[in-house]
C-alpha cells in the first residue's frame, strides 16, 4: 500500500473519530432535547458524521480494504 493511501486512511479515520467525540461532547452540554435548536445541531452532527464515515469508507475501499458486515447484514441489498 503506497504511503499516501495509508496516510489518507489516516486522516480520515482520524476525521470520522472527531466527528463522534463532537457528537458525544454536545451530548453532555444539552440539557433540553427537546429544544428545537438542539434538534437542529444534532441532525447537522449527523450529518457530519456520515459524510465523514462515507470518506473514510471511501478510503479503505479505494485500497481494495473491505469488510463484510458484522451484523450479516447486506449493505449493497
């Protein structure tokens, strides 16, 4: 594996693992869940959470790295 490939998956696992410890971080601040502001920050770190995932899958699969599912279950079904 060539070093950038390695230093690309890297990065953006490091990425996708920031994007969780955000999540988690505004988790301990909120106090209210149903404050529709909180709402709106949560669905926006969703959402940062998935593009980040999407990019480090992106990385590995462009590696030929993959895993099948933990679960058994079917992503491409």
């Amino acid at each position: 594996m060539a070093d950038k490939d390695l230093l690309r998956i890297r990065e953006t696992a490091l990425a996708y693992a920031e994007a969780v410890r955000t999540t988690q971080r505004f988790f301990d601040r909120v106090e209210d869940l149903d404050d529709p502001s909180v709402q709106i920050e949560y669905a926006t770190l969703v959402e940062r959470e998935k593009e980040a995932a999407g990019a480090r899958l992106d990385a590995l699969e462009s590696t030929g790295i993959e895993v099948s599912s933990v679960d058994g279950s079917d992503p491409d079904a």
